[in-house]
C-alpha cells in the first residue's frame, strides 16, 4: 500500500473518539510552565546585572522546576515536554551568567590595582564636578 492510498491520521474518526478526547484533556504540566516563568525572570535579572542575584536564585528554581516538568511531561495526559526544556534552557543560561558575573565581580573586587584605578576615577568624576 503506498502512502497515497492510506487515509489520514483521524479520517473517518467521529469527533468524540478517544483520540480527539485526549488531546482536549491533555493539561499542561505546572511545574514546566513555572520552570519557564522563572527563566525568563531569571534572565531578564541577571542581565540588568544589579539584580543578578535575584536571578541567580531565580534561575536556580527554574532548573528544579525544569527537571520536574519534564518528568511530569512523560505522564500520560500532561504535556508541555516543550515548554519545560525552554524554562530549564533558559534557567541554565540564568545561571551561568549569573556565576560568570559574581565570579567577575569577585575578581574584580580582590584585585587591589583595579579598585584603586577605579577609586581614581571616582575621585577625578568628584574633582570635576567641584
């Protein structure tokens, strides 16, 4: 039988058959769609790099809440398997950035040479603004 000649997924099925019912009920899980908010919160703080610790901690419970989502995605009638990959994705990238920016600032801030040019160009903005 060549593929032509078989009918489509779903023809000749009536509108209520257990497929069409499943994926009416299918809910998405709460866990992947929490795991995305909170990437893309924290995302969105640890880029405005005042509130990078806020997404350190955001990004953080997204990771756990992404590994749960897409636990919870394999049950049968939850989906939203894409959703949490994007939440977990977005949370890693919180993450890291967030450890690459207090790995940075630590450096920074423990090197004596960079805080006294930078406590120079403190003291040259104040002297100009006399």
């Amino acid at each position: 039988m060549t593929a032509a000649s078989e009918p489509a997924r779903g023809a000749g099925e009536p509108a209520g058959s257990r497929t069409h019912r499943a994926s009416v009920n299918a809910k998405t899980s709460a866990a992947a769609t929490f795991a995305l908010v909170f990437g893309v919160a924290g995302l969105l703080s640890v880029l405005t790099a005042i509130l990078a610790w806020i997404g350190l901690i955001l990004g953080i419970i997204g990771v756990i809440l992404g590994i749960f989502g897409l636990k919870m995605s394999r049950r049968p009638g939850v989906t939203g398997r894409g959703v949490a990959i994007g939440g977990l994705v977005l949370s890693i990238l919180a993450v890291l950035i967030g450890l690459g920016l207090a790995a940075g600032i630590t450096t920074f801030v423990n090197n004596d040479s960079a805080v006294d040019r930078l406590q120079q160009q403190v003291d040259d903005l104040r002297d100009k603004l006399d």
